[in-house]
C-alpha cells in the first residue's frame, strides 16, 4: 500500500483531485467508468461541486459502498441521495440489489467511522479480507439510531477491486485512529482493508 495523508483540504481541492482521476480514467477507457462512494455528511458538498465540473458523466457509473434497505425516496437511502446529486450531470447511478456483482472500480472512496468501520462493515461483523461474496446484507450491531436500518454492503474484496482507495475523514481523532489502522496498531474494519490493499490510498484530512 502506497499511503498519502493530504491535511487541510476544503471541498474544492478534493473535487479537483476527483475530477483528475475521473478524467484520467476515462481517457484511458472507451466504455464505462465505475466508482463507488461513500453516504453520511461528509461526500455531498463535494459530490456537488464535482457535479459541475466538465467530466463526461454519461459514461461514469456511480455506486453507493453501502446503503440502507429503505425505499430510494426514503431520506436515508445513499441511493437516493447520490441520484440527486450527480444523476442531473449524467452519471449512471447503480442502487445495491442482492445478488448485485459489482464491477472493477476506477476509484472506491470510502467513509470511516468513529469506529472504524468502513461502508457498513461495523466491527461486529467481523468483515474479513477474503470474504467470497462481493455484497453482504447486514444488521449493525448496535443499530445506529440515526439510522436504525439493515444494510446492504460491499466486502473488502469488492472495495478492493479497484484502481485507487479515496478516504476523506474529518477531525483529529479520526485521523488519529486512520493513521493507527494504517500502521497497523489494531485490526478494525479500516485497518483490515488497509492491510489487504495493493493500490494507491489517498487520504484528505
């Protein structure tokens, strides 16, 4: 794993970095783009800023990592909300359905939580890096109560399959506990993957 820290980035520099990658990516392909992002927060400021951007988003296929099993209307679906987000620009939005095989990823960017759980891989499912399903159907536990809904995820192998890792972890204990799984000072979901993962990680702060 080749692991770049970027500290102090607002939302504009990380669509720049985005918009770079996208571009690239699709240069060097004829077809479809996939990539795969994050819910919560954080993604959507600049999800909309790189909506704006000049990409050609009619051949960019965008996923949820994970979401929850509620109706796409329903104001927690990651679904939902990343449709309206990119889907006016042109994207291709990909709702999670069981039995789903996600496809090679240009880029997988990726959330974290508090504790260190990555899409909806909590610490109590015990996510392993060479799970042989590609998409799991979860219950958290505990159940989140902002968000008390069973979930839909993609494994480690699936975020793994993938040209480049994205994180953007806000907060100085996050990245506290970011740069600790990286080191390899405990075996969290996040730690997990950074362990098994081959390709560049960029991680904006």
């Amino acid at each position: 794993m080749s692991l770049r820290i970027i500290s102090d980035a607002n939302d504009a520099a990380i669509a720049d970095w985005l918009e770079a990658r996208l571009g690239a990516a699709l240069a060097e392909s004829p077809g479809e783009v996939a990539i795969t992002v994050p819910g919560g927060a954080t993604p959507f400021p600049i999800l909309a800023e790189l909506a704006r951007r000049p990409l050609d988003w009619r051949r960019i296929a965008v996923w949820p990592g994970d979401d929850r099993i509620v109706p796409e209307g329903h104001p927690a679906s990651n679904a939902g909300r990343i449709r309206a987000a990119l889907e006016p620009a042109g994207a291709r939005i990909v709702p999670l359905a069981e039995g789903a095989c996600p496809p090679h990823f240009a880029l997988a960017w990726l959330g974290m939580g508090e504790d260190g759980h990555i899409a909806s891989l909590f610490p109590g499912a015990d996510p392993q890096a060479d799970d042989p399903l590609m998409l799991r159907r979860l219950t958290p536990d505990p159940l989140p109560p902002e968000a008390p809904f069973e979930r839909l995820s993609m494994t480690i192998p699936a975020l793994l399959d993938s040209g480049t890792l994205l994180f953007v972890i806000r907060g100085a204990a996050k990245r506290a506990l970011f740069e600790a799984a990286a080191a390899g000072e405990n075996d969290l979901p996040i730690a997990r993957l950074l362990r098994a993962a081959s390709q560049p990680v960029t991680c904006f702060t």
